[in-house]
C-alpha cells in the first residue's frame, strides 16, 4: 500500500509499517495520535509549544529556516566542528533547487528527525527517502526559548511552497 496518508495514522504505522522499516532506522515514536507536526518544527525543538503548533498549523515551511539562515541566526558549522544536538538540513539542489527538504538533530553520529507526518526516527545520515537529498548542511543547535521567539518574529516568512516529490 502506497498511501503516504496512512504513514501519518498511528494505528496503520503501528501495524503495518513499523514491520516493513529497515533494520538501521530506529522507531523513536510511532506518528502522535494528535497535534502532528513536520521536521522543521521538531528539530527547532517547538513541537511541544501548544501555541506555535496551533499557530503554525504543525508546519514550519523550508522559507522561515532559509529567513533564519540568510539573517545569521542560525550558525552554519563544518561537520567536522559539530556536535550533539546542532541541526542536520538536507537538500537536494539538482531536483528542488532553493528548497530545504529535510531537517533534523544530530544524536550521537546519527539523526533525530521527523520524517513529515508520520514517525520520529534515528538513523544515519543518509539513510533517508530519495526526496530529501543528500547534501547536508550543519547548523549549531539554539535554545528552545530562542527559537520561539524567532518563530513569532519571522512566521511572516513560513509560508508552504509547491514541491512535487513525485510518488
């Protein structure tokens, strides 16, 4: 079954899914029974803020990271120079140019992430779906306070973009 919405529904993931997942991604939590949200919002750390994920619908879109990238306050690193907890951002310049795809926590060697609406996995870098691309940027991890409050004055710039992942 190819039915992306069913990846969100905990009980299908649960039942279906989770069996199928290969061996090197690990099931950190199955999809949320309510208040879903997407990557961006999980490795801001803001998934938990009932009111941005009200506000922001569970989305924080590619341009609102991309604002906060262009002004400074995200602080790109080498991968050589990070650390636990700094951001993984994925791309893929040749199929979506401009378009961050992906995002996620570096955790011991791996990545935390949210992969769209459905699971919180940790695996390694690339091991992730095709659409997200594999060229990485790092980024030094800011407080979660931080963060929301960069949310409020910048959601001017969280805005959805059309990207087609194909099937």
């Amino acid at each position: 079954m190819n039915d992306s919405k069913s990846w969100r529904r905990r009980d299908f993931f649960l039942s279906t899914i989770r069996p199928k997942l290969p061996e090197g991604l690990e099931l950190v939590s199955p999809p949320p029974l309510d208040g879903n949200y997407n990557c961006f919002l999980f490795m801001l750390g803001l998934h938990e803020d009932k009111e941005i994920l009200s506000s922001s619908k569970g989305f924080i879109y590619d341009g609102l990271i991309i604002k906060l990238i262009d002004e400074s306050l995200l602080e790109r690193v080498a991968e050589s120079d990070s650390q636990n907890g700094d951001y993984v951002i994925y791309a893929d310049s040749v199929r979506y140019p401009e378009v961050l795809t992906h995002g996620g926590i570096l955790d011991e060697n791996k990545v935390l992430s949210k992969w769209a609406w459905g699971p919180l996995l940790r695996h390694k870098a690339l091991d992730v779906p095709d659409s997200y691309g594999s060229e990485l940027s790092y980024f030094r991890q800011i407080e979660k306070s931080k963060a929301a409050e960069l949310y409020w004055e910048y959601k001017s710039y969280n805005l959805p973009i059309e990207i087609d992942f194909g099937s």
